[in-house]
C-alpha cells in the first residue's frame, strides 16, 4: 500500500491505560484493530483516574509505542482527590494542551478523532477542523447531561453554558459523530433535530483474551461488583435486595470511590457486614478470574439520570466470562436482556433485587444457560477486531476493503 493511500489520524482521549476505566481501554483497542489504511497516533495524558492512585508526573511531554501504535502524552494537573476544581483543572489543561498540540502539528494528520467524556477534548478537534483536517467526534458517555443531573454543575453556570454552546457547535462542524449504542444516537438526533449529522454506532468491545470463558475462576464470591463506587449506581435497592435473600451468600465489591464511606454504614446497617467483603481496586488482570469465580454479577444504575444509553463495560465483561448478571431496568440493558437471555433486567427497588438474585443463585442450569447467551452475544457485536472496521469507516478519507 502506497502512502497516498494512508490516512493518518491523531487520536485524542483524556483517558488511556494504564488507567482502568472502561473509556480509557476504548481508544487502545480501537488504534490496534483499524483498518490497515488507517495509521493512529494516540495524543493523551499522564494516568490520572483514579486520583491518587498514580503518581504524579512533571514532565511537559512524553512519548511510547503501545502494541505498535505511538502515544504522546501530555502534562496536566493530576488532583490526587475527586474534587471539581481539580477535576476542572485536570480537564481543563490537557483541553489547552492538547490544542496548541493540534495548532503545532495539524500537516500531519489528515483527521482528527475526539474521544468524550470529557467535552473539553472537542477544543482540540473543533480548532484541528478549523485547519482543514476531518474530525470524527467520539462519544461514550453523556457527560454534561448527567453532570448537571447527578448535582456536578449547575445549568446556570457559565461552564455548563460554555460547554454546551461547544458540545452544539461540534455536533454541527464535526464530519461523523460515533456513539456506542443505538439508543444513544437516538438520544443526540432528538436533543439536535435542526442538526445534520453523520452518526455512526461504535460499541465498546471486549478484550477477548483477557475475559474469556476459558479463564481460571478465582476464590471471589457468589455475588460480585466490579467498578467505581461512584454516584450513578444504585447501591441502595441492590444491597437491600441483596440482604434478604436467603442461604447467606457472599457479596465482593471489586473498585472503590466517593460512596465506600456510605456503603460500609449501609452495610453495617442492614447486618450484613461479615457477608459484603470491601476489597478496594483490583489490577484489571485480576477482574475475569473474579468475574469467573462468581454466581451472579451486579450492574446497579440510577435510572432517574440519562443512562437508558448504557451498555457498561463491566456488564461486556460479566457477559464474556460466562457469568450471569442482576442489572438495572435502563433501556439498552433491558432490550438486550429481553433478546438474549444472558441476565435479568430489574427496577430498582430492594424486592425485585431480592427476586432475581434468589431465583439465579438457587439455579445452576439457569445460569449456565444465561452465561452461555452472553459469550454468544459477546462474540456476535463486542469483538473489537469487528468494531475497529466499522470505526474506520467513520474516518473522513478513509478507504475500506
């Protein structure tokens, strides 16, 4: 292949491993399964979240190959607790950054691909558009929607209105808006319906080595969760549910965040504290084996907030390893627990939590045939070798076998 008929493309995300979170695992695997036309250059910061976790770096810039793809890392304030001004500040100065990077090498790239949360990264992409380059905007996660619905900002405020008149016009400059699930560009094509914009559905997938059905069980426990302890899930109904079933199971939380504090008392609180085992941040390494090792996963979401769009990747993964799940009645998880039968769909309330875990736990078979369903599913929409050609064809200039 000639060099005429490349198309080189600069990537840029807040997040990038070896941060955990799901969003930051997006990018990494999108760069490595492209189309072989398309040669990625990841443009990115030094590991941040979750804070304190990492330590912090000074150096103004730093760059590495990973699995073949170049990465550039630029600095930023790394807060070493979630406060908003330090999130702001983190935010904030990679936004800056990461533009005047865009202004000093845009001739190099022929597109521009964005990834948001959070929408400060479309600064970058609006300023490499405004140099003739195409840009792809990147979206997994309505990140200014629930910020003001979970109390992060206030509607009124000038970053919120600031933020907003970007996430509009980048919606109407941008050449193709990627989202990660049906519903979401749903969601997008009713808040703009004066806009036109190219959408295009790019699902998370599952790194298919790592989380595989074949994975050794470690010694978890019979009901598990694995993510942030954050305030958009609903630990409340789901721990409730989860004190009254019968037979004493055992419940791991793998992750940690602002709400550990809160959940402990809860815990103390309904007596359930010799079976609920607080076990911090796991290394991802770690995750399938625990995933492996449970009966029944749980993926608790507030559904009073904008999530019916959310496929999580901790509910990808659960899926991958074979492990059934508990998950909250939001749109996208409930229209797949319906098609494929690898889980239960449930409001959040403590006696439906209760009902579904005590049917699955008192089930082998069915569980078996649940974990079945989601390897299934999994192979069939969440390979990322699959999602990495439908991406590329997103990319302006981009030619696809």
């Amino acid at each position: 292949m000639s060099e005429a008929d490349e198309t080189s493309v600069l990537v840029v995300t807040q997040f990038f491993p070896p941060e955990s979170m799901g969003g930051a695992h997006r990018w990494e695997k999108l760069s490595q399964h492209l189309d072989d036309s398309v040669e990625p250059h990841v443009l990115t910061t030094f590991p941040t979240f979750p804070f304190g976790e990492f330590e912090q770096r000074w150096e103004l810039v730093e760059r590495e190959t990973v699995s073949g793809v170049p990465v550039t890392r630029l600095f930023t304030y790394q807060p070493v607790s979630d406060t908003a001004l330090g999130r702001i500040l983190n935010y904030g100065v990679f936004s800056l950054l990461s533009t005047l990077y865009v202004l000093c090498t845009f001739w190099r790239y022929d597109s521009i691909v964005t990834m948001s949360a959070p929408h400060t990264t479309f600064l970058p992409g609006l300023v490499g558009k405004l140099t003739g380059r195409g840009w792809v905007i990147d979206i997994f996660d309505l990140w200014i929607d629930n910020a003001a619905d979970l109390g992060y900002v206030d509607e009124s405020s000038l970053a919120y209105r600031a933020v907003s008149w970007l996430e509009r016009i980048s919606f109407a400059r941008a050449d193709a808006v990627t989202v990660i699930t049906d519903t979401m560009a749903e969601y997008y094509e009713e808040k703009y319906p004066k806009l036109s914009f190219d959408v295009h559905v790019v699902p998370f997938g599952v790194d298919t080595e790592l989380f595989s059905p074949d994975v050794e069980p470690a010694d978890s426990a019979e009901v598990i969760y694995t993510g942030n302890l954050g305030t958009g899930q609903a630990f409340v109904p789901f721990l409730r549910g989860f004190a009254a079933v019968d037979g004493e199971p055992e419940l791991l939380l793998v992750g940690g965040g602002e709400r550990r504090t809160e959940l402990e008392e809860l815990v103390r609180e309904l007596g359930i504290e010799d079976r609920v085992t607080f076990a911090g941040y796991a290394d991802r390494e770690e995750i399938p084996a625990l995933l492996a090792g449970a009966d029944v996963s749980l993926v608790p979401l507030k559904t009073e907030y904008q999530l019916d769009y959310a496929r999580p990747t901790k509910l990808l993964e659960t899926m991958a390893v074979g492990t059934s799940y508990v998950a909250s009645d939001v749109e996208e998880i409930n229209s797949l627990s319906e098609e494929w039968n690898a889980g239960i769909a449930v409001n959040n309330g403590s006696n439906e939590v209760e009902k579904a875990l005590q049917d699955l736990l008192s089930s082998r078979n069915r569980r078996k045939e649940m974990g079945k369903k989601g390897i299934e599913l999994i192979n069939e929409e969440h390979r990322w070798d699959e999602i990495g050609s439908v991406a590329s064809q997103a990319i302006p200039g981009v030619t696809t076998s």
